[in-house]
C-alpha cells in the first residue's frame, strides 16, 4: 500500500463533517493535501458569490489548520495546478466531491481523464446532493420534470446518515507554497458592499450547524405557515451555507428528519420538501444541462423577450416604483439574499411585467447572491417566466401589490428596506444607499420613484405577448 500523498481538491465542500470524501481518505490513513485552486470557472463567478466563496475558503483553512493540517491556495487551470502539485509532492492521486453544473462537470471529466491517463488515481464522490441526479428515476427508467412525482420518489427514499468529522487527519511533513487567499482579492469587484454584506454573513461549518440548530428548535414548527413572509425570521437562511458546502445536506435532511419524528411534524415535512426542492434542481441540471442558459421549452425561444433597457436598469438599482419588488431587489443588495417570496416576485415583475429575458434576471443574481447557487437560480428564472419545467403558467401573473397586501400586510418588510418610505428609516433602508456603487448617484432623501409600468398595463401587455406566440 503506497503512503504517497493524496491530494484532496475541495471546491463546494468546505467542511468537515459530512464529507464522505474526507473521511474515506482519513480511513486510509495515508498522508493528506488539502487543495483549493482558483481556476477559470471559479473566477468566472459574479461578483458576490466570489466575495463570499473567499470568506468561506478562510473559515476552512482555519478548520484544518486546528487539526494540524493546511489549506495550499493555488491559481490557474486545474488540470495545471494539479499536474505541478503532483510533479512537486509525489502524490500518487486525486480526489474530489462532485459537481454537476455544466462547466464543472466539462472540467472534473478533462481533468479525470488526463490523471488517469498519467497512471494516477483520480476519484470522484458524492457529498453535495440528497441523492445523485441520475440514482432518482421514474417507472420508466427517465428523469422526472414534474416536482410532486420527484418528491414522492424521494421523500421515504434512504439517505445515507453523516459521518462525523474524522477523529485524526495526517498531513505532510513539508507543505508545497501556498498562494496568499488576501491576494487573490475575491472581494474586488464587491466595491463598497462588502462592508454591509458582511454583516448579514454566517461564515463555516460551525456558524451553519448553530443556525440549523437554532431553526429546528424554534422557527420549523411554523415553518409551513411563516415561510413566506419575509418580514419574519421564518426559515433557515441556510442557503448560503449550503452551496459552499459549509454544512453538508445529508446533516440538515437528517437532522430535520428527527424533528419531524419529535412532533415538528407539519413544518419539518415542509422543511424536508424544500430540501428535495434543490436536489430537483440538480435533477434538472444534470439531465437537461441547458436549463443555465437556455428556454428548457425551446418553443419559448420565439417570445419577444426584450434585452436590456432602461426599465430593466431601473429593476436591478430597486427604483421601479413598486415598493415590493424594490424592497426585494434592495435587500438583495444589503444582505447578499433575498426572501423566497419576494425572489418569485422580483422575478415575475422582470420578466412579465417588464417582458424582459430571465437570463438578465439569473444573471443579476448570479452577481448579487451570496447564496447563489447555478442550479436553484436557474430553476427558480425558468419555472418563474414559464420556460421552465413545471413552471407557472404564463398566464398567471404576479401582481406585486396584491402580493404585497398578502404577504407583507403591515408593510413591515417594504418598510425594513424603503428608505424613501419612511419619515424615520431604519439603518437597513439607509444602508442601501452606502452599499450601491456611487456612480449611481442615488440618495436617500430624493423621492420614491414613480412605477416604471402601470400593473394592468404591464399585465395585459404581457398577456398580449403571450397571446401572440400562442396563436
Ligand atoms: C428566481 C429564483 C432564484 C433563486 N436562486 C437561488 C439561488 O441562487 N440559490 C439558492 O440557494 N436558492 C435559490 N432560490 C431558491 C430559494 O429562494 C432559496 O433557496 C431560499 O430563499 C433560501 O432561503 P433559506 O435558506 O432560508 O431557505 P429555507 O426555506 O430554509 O429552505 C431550506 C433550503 O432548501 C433549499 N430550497 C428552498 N427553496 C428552494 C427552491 N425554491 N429551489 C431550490 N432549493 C430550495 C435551499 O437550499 C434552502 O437553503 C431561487 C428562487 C427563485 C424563485
């Protein structure tokens, strides 16, 4: 049995509990070489998940640095990083937890490819889904497009329990150079931002396992009922953990499985859905790659969507008029999220009201999200502008105001982030105007703007469109 280094290159799995590939690599005893690279299709990434990514790889070489190991930083094309890494240790092999986003998985392939191809030992593992995209399938044999159907096939389905963090990690004797994460400056395109989304910032592993701890023993027993108000505490906020992987899913479905059996029962059941909710999106992603970018219905390729515009502006800087959809697009800005409710809203009002393509939408929030997440965000702009998989019909179209009057009824939320709405704001609202980029030029104290578009208007404008491409 060789004693050959292992290189184990993490990527969205920066944890480490319930990381089936760190702990298959510590059962083996051998010694360990933690690797994060910043390649091409990392720096690809918008400009706050990048920010983001950057606090969670500091929190996690923090982690290994308490059990005696460290995190080398390298920069360039994987394949590259890998093959030096190898040239310079002696490893004898590389591992890695999966992903499944289409220019992940174009890369993970080459680079499996080209390793195996040099004799070494290049391996792949599950760790950031309930269930891999491809072990779900219907009676058929397919893939499922309807998400009642996946939730009944996946709901009672055995998820392998966590395995704890593994009692002992061996590392190298020598460590290779590690690049310095400071300068690698994830942060530079965050401009003034940076400063108030960190507030709003639960960074690592152990920050995501108190925050599910402290939402299963309080907010899950009315999770059904409060999730879509956004002016309440009501759901996890753990989506910025998990697409980092700072807490793995098996630990939360588990843990949320428990909760249902001690008497959370109609808030855990909710909870647990949502979970396969994102493991749908995967399911998606992994069978029809072209839901990224694509209308997964391709006769949705003949709508009139328009591009950018003015009006589209006005959406992403929060200044359309209509308080619900600007309070949403501002508290994506401040916090780095964005409250489910309001995300369908916004998206609703982009691409109905405003007829404009979703890929400007997913694009935006590609660069706004801390949680962001390619195969959530790309599901939530489809299924929302009814190009997408069991979407919403077209027809039916969010009013902003009515879903104002029923889910934020006190205003309570509008008011969290409308400064111009208030005599008095508080400091979220003002925080806004200190985190968007001074070219902007915009100032608390101007007045609210008038609406970009008239909701009936807007609405039967849409309806026309759709109309026409039907007839
Ligand atoms: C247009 C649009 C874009 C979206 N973009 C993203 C994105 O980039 N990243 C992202 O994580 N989620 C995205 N979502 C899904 C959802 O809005 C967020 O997952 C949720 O708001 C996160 O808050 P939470 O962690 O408190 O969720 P909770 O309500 O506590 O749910 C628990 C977990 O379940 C998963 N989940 C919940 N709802 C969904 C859903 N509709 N689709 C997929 N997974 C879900 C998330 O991982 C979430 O953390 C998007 C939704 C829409 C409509």
């Amino acid at each position: 049995m060789t004693d050959a280094p292992l290189i184990l290159w993490f990527r969205r799995d920066l944890r480490l509990g319930d990381q089936p590939m760190l702990a298959a690599a510590a059962a083996l005893g051998r010694p360990l070489l933690p690797l994060f690279i910043l390649d091409p299709e990392t720096e690809a990434q918008g400009a706050a998940p990048k920010w983001r990514l950057g606090l969670a790889v500091a929190a996690f070489a923090e982690a290994l640095e308490a059990r005696g190991l460290r995190l080398v930083l390298r920069r360039g094309p994987a394949l590259e990083v890998l093959r030096g890494l190898v040239a310079e240790t002696g490893a004898a092999g590389v591992w890695w937890s999966r992903l499944y986003d289409p220019p992940s998985v174009a890369r993970d392939t080459a680079v499996k490819t080209a390793l195996k191809g040099a004799g070494l030992e290049a391996r792949s593992f599950a760790g950031h889904l309930l269930h891999e995209p491809w072990e779900v399938e219907t009676g058929q044999g397919g893939f499922y497009r309807v998400f009642t159907p996946f939730w009944k096939a996946v709901r009672d389905r055995p998820v392998p329990p966590p395995a704890p963090a593994p009692d002992r990690l061996r590392g190298l004797d020598s460590w290779p150079m590690s690049d310095r994460l400071a300068d690698w400056r994830l942060g530079a395109a965050m401009h003034r931002g940076a400063e108030i989304v960190a507030r709003y910032q639960a960074v690592g592993e152990a920050a995501a396992r108190a925050k599910l701890a402290a939402f299963l023993a309080g907010p899950v027993a009315r999770y059904g009922e409060l999730r879509d108000v956004p002016a309440v505490a009501g759901t996890s906020r753990l989506s910025e953990n998990l697409t980092y992987g700072e807490i793995g899913i098996r630990e939360v479905w588990h843990a949320a499985l428990r909760r249902r059996e001690e008497g959370a029962a109609g808030g855990a059941e909710s909870f647990l859905r949502e979970l396969a909710w994102r493991n749908f999106s995967y399911h998606l992603m992994h069978h029809t790659p072209q839901i990224t970018r694509s209308n997964w219905k391709p006769e949705w390729d003949a709508f009139p969507w328009r591009g950018d515009s003015a009006e589209a502006e006005r959406w992403r800087r929060g200044m359309t008029g209509e308080p619900f959809v600007d309070a949403g697009l501002r508290e994506m800005y401040v916090t780095g999220t964005m409250h489910n409710r309001v995300r369908m809203v916004v998206a609703s009002y982009l691409t109905k009201h405003l007829l404009t393509h979703w890929r400007l939408g997913l694009d935006w929030f590609a660069d706004c999200l801390t949680d962001w997440d390619p195969a959530a965000n790309a599901m939530g702009w489809q299924w929302v502008a009814g190009s997408g998989p069991d979407a919403a019909p077209y027809f039916r179209v969010f009013n902003p105001a009515g879903q104002a009057e029923k889910f934020d009824a006190g205003g309570a939320y509008r008011r969290r982030f409308l400064a111009e709405l208030s005599p008095d704001p508080g400091a979220e609202a003002l925080a806004y105007f200190d985190a968007v980029p001074r070219s902007w030029a915009l100032r608390p104290d101007q007045p609210y703007p008038a609406p970009v578009v008239d909701l009936a208007e807007g609405r039967a404008r849409a309806l026309a469109a759709y109309g026409a491409r039907n007839a």
